[in-house]
C-alpha cells in the first residue's frame, strides 16, 4: 500500500512491544517447540531490516539438534569461567550466579552471521562497519517480532566465534555477528533481569542526551 498511514494506537503498540520485549535466558525458557510458520515469520522480520546500500549481508543457522547445542554450550562454558575472572569481590560471586544463556533450554537457536560482499557496497566505503550493523538491525526486528509473537529471544555473546564457526561449518569469509536463543517463556518481566538482581539501573535520558554538541 502506499504511503500508509498509522494510527496512535498503532504508535501505542509498537511502544509497549518495546518496553515489553525482553532479553530471555535458559531459567525462564519452555520447551513448548515453535512452528515452522513462526520461525518463517521472525526470519521474514529480519530480512525487512534496513541495510547498507541495501546489501542484505545477512546469513541464519537454525539450530535445533541438541547435539549441536551440546557444542555450543561447552563455548559458552569455557569463555564463561574467562569472563568472570574480570569481577572481583561481590562483582564475582554475584557474577557467577547469573544465567546468562538458554542454549540447551531453547527449543531453537539462531546463528546470525554478517556475509561481506565481494563487490563494492554503496555507502559502506568509509565506515565498513555498517555491513554488521546492517546485521545488527535484523536481530533487533527478530527480537522485536518475536515479543510480538510472545516468543522469547536471547542474545548470547559469551561465547567463541571462531568455535561457533567451525561447530555450524560456517564459510571462511562469514562473520559471527550474534547467537541467539528462541521459545516460549515461563513469564515476561516488565524490567530487565539485570536490573532486578540490581547487577545494572536503567540510564536517564537526561545523561545519555545533548543538544547541539557534547
Ligand atoms: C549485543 C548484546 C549481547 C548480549 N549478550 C548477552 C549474553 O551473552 N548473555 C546474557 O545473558 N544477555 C546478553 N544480552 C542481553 C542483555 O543483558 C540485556 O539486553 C540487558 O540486560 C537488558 O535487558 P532486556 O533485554 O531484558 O531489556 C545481550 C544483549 C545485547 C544487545
């Protein structure tokens, strides 16, 4: 349709799917499995995103096979133990009783890679950083359809990229852009759970915001 218009009410929804979308981890995951259909659906939401010089570098696994997760796992494990040795004090032990993936409790995982291109890429000459942001829009979209869909998304980063590659058998050239964790939940919670374990508050916009120049 062109130029449609949309309405206050539609304003309305996009902003509670927003505040109401969630990152999910493996204690809050069911393992309800998803439909090919709804699986279709958040793929389709991703390749809708924006990207540099419309170039679409974009690449999904979906992973269901729990065997394949096993590996995947062991990652997260070992570059886990790596990453907690960062806190100290508190910061550690408190660290160290977070759940901070959902690969095994996630009925399907998603492996999203950023494919350079081989030709020149309109607009993405002085910052070549904007093919994996282009990446990066797309799993926004999955994560906000995905809530639409209440089905839960977690984003897992802890974990080694050139591991995961060689786990899903990834082209040489392809990039490891994020690993994400998809199912039904037991519960959305209204704040982020690093907030409620007091770990992170959320910033004022007053803080994060200037006029004109810093
Ligand atoms: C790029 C990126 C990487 C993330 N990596 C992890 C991760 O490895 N483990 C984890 O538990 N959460 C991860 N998260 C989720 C954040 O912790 C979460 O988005 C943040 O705490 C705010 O919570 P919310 O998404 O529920 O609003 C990641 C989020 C982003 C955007």
């Amino acid at each position: 349709m062109k130029n449609k218009q949309f309405t206050f009410d539609d304003q309305q929804l996009l902003e509670d799917i927003m505040t109401h979308r969630r990152d999910i981890r493996g204690n809050n995951f069911l393992p309800d499995p998803l439909s090919d259909d709804s699986l279709h659906k958040i793929i389709t939401s991703a390749s809708r995103a924006p990207s540099v010089g419309f170039s679409q570098p974009w690449e999904f696994v979906i992973i269901r096979d729990q065997q394949v997760k096993k590996h995947i796992a062991k990652s997260f494990s070992i570059e886990n133990k790596i990453a907690q040795r960062k806190f100290t004090d508190e910061k550690l032990s408190r660290y160290s009783e977070l759940k901070l993936e959902g690969i095994l409790e996630a009925p399907v995982n998603i492996a999203v890679f950023y494919k350079p291109s081989k030709m020149p890429v309109l607009g993405q000459n002085s910052m070549p950083e904007m093919g994996e942001y282009s990446v990066v829009c797309a799993i926004q979209n999955m994560w906000l359809m995905s809530r639409a869909m209440n089905i839960g998304m977690g984003w897992v980063s802890i974990l080694n990229p050139l591991r995961v590659k060689e786990i899903l058998n990834a082209p040489a050239e392809n990039k490891l852009v994020a690993y994400l964790c998809f199912g039904y939940v037991k519960a959305f919670f209204s704040t982020p759970e690093l907030e409620r374990l007091h770990w992170e508050k959320r910033k004022d916009l007053q803080a994060t915001t200037y006029n004109e120049r810093f």
